[in-house]
C-alpha cells in the first residue's frame, strides 16, 4: 500500500461518494461527473466513473455494485443454489435491476423462464446505459421483465409455481423494506415449488447486525430452523467488505448434502466464472465463532 | 442499515479517521479527543475512541486494531499454524506491538518461550494504556519482549531457533518496508526450524493488490511454491474487509492435511475464541478464483 496523496473523503468531498451507517463508511472516488442521476418516484440512482472499481450504481448513497467487484455477489446468489438444485426451470427474481444476477442465471440452459420484478424502472435504465458487462442478458427471450412491486407481485402469484426464488434486494430503507418482513416471506414460501429454494441478499453482520440477525431470526420462522443457511462473500465495495447472502429449501435440499463438487468446478471453469468456485461454495458456509451465534440467537 | 443522520467523513473530518489508499477508504467515526497521540521516531500512534468498533488503534491513520474486532486478525495469525504444528516451543513475533498475537500465543502451556521484537514502544505504550483486553499478555514470564528492529534482530539471529515465526507488521511504509523483501524471508527462512512454520500479515488482495502479489511471490521464491499458503480473513475495519495471512513450511507441513479438526475446535471452545474454529481454518484456505489467479501470477 502507497499513500501517493493526501486526497481523501475528508479533503475532497465532491470526488468521493461515501455508503455510511454513521458511525462506519465506506468511500470510492471517482472522476468528474456523475454519469446518471436520478431521482425517481423511489429513490435516487447514480452511476458513477470511479478510480479503481469502474463504474459504480449507487441508491441513495449506497453502493449496489461496481464492474471490478460484481461478480462475488452475482456468482454467489445465483450458483450456490443453481448447483444444489438439479431441475430448476422457472425462477423468478425480486429486485436485481442491475441485471447481473439474470446474466449469471442465463448461463443454464436447463433454465425455461426467469421472471423479473424490479420496482424502478430507472435502475434497469442506469444498468442498460452504462454497465453493459452487468446488464447484458437483459435481451433474453426465457426473460419476462415485469417493472412492478414485488410484494404485490408474490402476494397475486399462483401457489407453486417457482423452483427458485432469489431476493435480490437494495438494503432495508425505502421501497426494499417490505422484503424484510414475514408476510413476504410466507408469500415467497407459498409460490415456491415443494423441493424449491431461495437465496436472500441478507445484509452484513457487521455494517447492518440488526438487521441481519432480524432477517435471519424472520427466515427461520417462515422455512423451519434446518432449512436456512447463512453464507458469506467478500464484496469489498460494500461497507466492511462482509456480507451475507441466506440459503432456504422448502423439503429436504441442503446447500452443502446436495452438491456436486467436481460438476460446479466444471460449470465455473467453462463458464470463465471470476468468483464462485467449488471450494467457495463449501468455505461460505463456514461461519466465524460471532457470527454462527448471531444467527443462532 | 439506517440512516439516522446525514454524518459522513465528508461533513464531519474532525469526527473520523479516514484509512485510504487515495482512491478507496474507510472512516470510523471517534468520539471526542484522540486518547492518544504520539508522533514516535517511526511514525504517527493513535489511539481513538470510536462510536461502534470501542477503541481503535491506528498508526499514520491506517487502521492497526480495534476491540470490536481484533479477534479475526489475531486468532487467525496464531491459531492456524498452533493448530497444525505439534511441537511448538520456542517462537518468535516480530511487530504485534499492540499485543493481541501474544495474547493468543499465550493460550497453549506447550510454548516455553515467546520473543517479540517490536520497533516502536510508543505502540506498546499506547496498547498498555488504552488496550487493556488486547495486551493482557505482555506480563507473561514466557515472553522476552524487545524494543529493537525486526530486520536486523532475524539477520543476526542464530540459524534454526525458532518452530513458530509470526510477521505481524503494519503495511510496507516506514518501517515495515523492509519487511517485505526477500532478503528479510531469506533470514526468517535460516533461523527457523527444520518442520517450522511461518504466518505473515500479507495485505489485501483488493486494498493493496500490489503489495499483495508482490509478497506472495516473494515467499515462493524462498520457500517454495508448494510450501505457501495464501488464507483470508474478514476484517471490517480494514478498507474492503478483506485481507490475507499467509502460512509458509519449513519441510512438510501443510495447514490442512497436517489439521486435526476435533482438536481445534476443542480447543477454540475451552478458550471462547470469537472468530476462529475448525470450519474457518478449513475454508480461510479457499480462495475466490480471482484471488487465486492473483496468487499463481
């Protein structure tokens, strides 16, 4: 590590956008303007043209992912489920507007439809302009992209209907905070197929602990205490860098019993994948010592 | 997450450390007046008290420690190779002057002597006063503590003395540079023991991708390819929360096939270790692909 300059957050507020919880932040800087702003009926969205990480989608001030480091959560909430689960064919995504996790999700031929309900139009919008490389699946003909309220949408939805469900939310202020509640969850429960599963973006232990532990204590309720699984990724353009991602099988499928180690270092391989491997997948589901209590609370 | 206020290291400078690399940082924000402020002949000694991490360690603003969550660093750096060398005797520190890998080291009867050469007492100082949970070990009569550069101490250190050598040093500028040259492994290398192992503080693939690359390839070069062993640790107080050790041998030891698990996690329960068990040492091991390639450069 060099200190070259002295720029930092401090010195030089308008070339850094800052993701705080007020008492820990993190800052990426960036070049010159924003490329996209937006204030939308929800929320405002921007993209930014940073230093070191590309470019960057931010929702009011928290970043959603940056070109150098989105595949660690793209890969790991799609392939974690898509190599436990042997037959999935419909999918239906919440959220995600950035479009990487229908990217990743395309790469399975096995796959008939994915269903998408992202509720601002505009996101979808920022990803399609200015990060080509996230949102290139979006023109995929298994793709119904449904610009809509995805709580409404599982509450309408047909009893059985899905194998895999993947709640792909922004974090749990604004129009994500119903898709931290148990009557979500029980909708999400109920559309799922006997056998299915569903992986939850679940927030950080460390930046987000309340809310974690809650979601984890709520998705417990819902799928039964043996049925969810808590696992972790290093995204280090999230605040402290920690954060989890939350596994949870309606039946039987375990995301470690039910998975074929040689066949996902194949499909990670052929597929040129950045992150996700099949010692990965295994070591994200071991838990560090405060960690495992907080989700055994 | 919440926001309950709109505080940000860009409103608020006198409020927050900020550690940057120029172009990603993460701020902590402190209450009141810095505890400790000490410009030492080697460098800037802080020491804060912060709203959500308790009291902070930082030297020329980079994060050393904080209480909230100094137990990844610390029982990674000393438990991954106790738990695989069985003979540990006589071990040698160099850096770690707030304490903590002491404090862990400590913990097993089987060590008779511990030297730790740190090159700035004011960390010792600081860490003795404010610190109290991390340098509780500093009055065990097993360890010869010397306030002396680390480099000179292991190019004049008798040919293998030590079964444990740990390299607990601050990012390589000012005085920790020479510890990242080959010359200084080159030594560490002689005066180990036949069978002993290293572990090395070995930066952040994502903070500092050059040091970390550069080191990696350095270890190789003297202690073999097949002989050093990258691991990660969540740190989310370091910037990007994702940071390595590294685990060379000496011989034939390897940090998971030389691994009894039972042991280990007997072990990190008789102690109530916080971070570290017999999953995280397994899966500290695996590493993303991009990591990976990073490694194998």
């Amino acid at each position: 590590m060099t200190h070259p300059e002295p720029a930092s957050p401090q010195t030089h507020p308008h070339e850094w956008l800052t993701d705080s919880n007020g008492q820990i932040a993190l800052s990426v800087r960036f070049r010159g303007d924003r490329l996209f702003q937006e204030q939308s009926p929800y929320q405002t969205v921007e993209v930014f043209d940073t230093y070191s990480c590309g470019k960057m989608l931010t929702i009011d001030n928290m970043v959603m992912c940056t070109e150098w480091d989105e595949a660690a959560y793209h890969e790991m909430i799609t392939h974690v489920p898509m190599q436990t689960h042997p037959t999935v064919k419909d999918v239906l995504v919440i959220g995600a507007g950035d479009g990487g996790t229908i990217r990743e999700l395309m790469r399975y031929s096995t796959i008939e439809t994915v269903t998408m309900v992202e509720i601002d139009e505009a996101v979808i919008r920022a990803s399609k302009e200015w990060l080509p490389t996230i949102s290139s699946a979006f023109g995929d003909p298994r793709l119904t992209l449904l610009v809509d309220d995805g709580i409404k949408f599982v509450h309408d939805a047909t009893d059985a209907s899905y194998d895999l469900i993947i709640i792909d939310s922004s974090d749990p202020v604004g129009p994500s905070e119903g898709l931290f509640t148990q009557s979500f969850y029980e909708d999400v429960h109920r559309i799922l197929r006997p056998g299915g599963v569903i992986t939850v973006q679940s927030e950080s232990p460390s930046f987000n602990a309340k809310a974690f532990t809650e979601l984890n204590a709520c998705l417990k309720q819902v799928f039964g205490r043996d049925r969810v699984h808590c696992y972790l990724v290093f995204i280090p353009t999230y605040p402290t860098g920690l954060w989890s991602l939350t596994y949870c099988a309606k039946g039987d499928l375990h995301p470690l019993q039910n998975f074929d180690r040689a066949q996902a270092e194949q499909f990670a391989e052929t597929h040129g994948l950045r992150y996700y491997n099949a010692d990965v997948h295994q070591a994200a589901f071991c838990l560090p010592t405060y960690i495992r209590k907080m989700t055994e609370g």
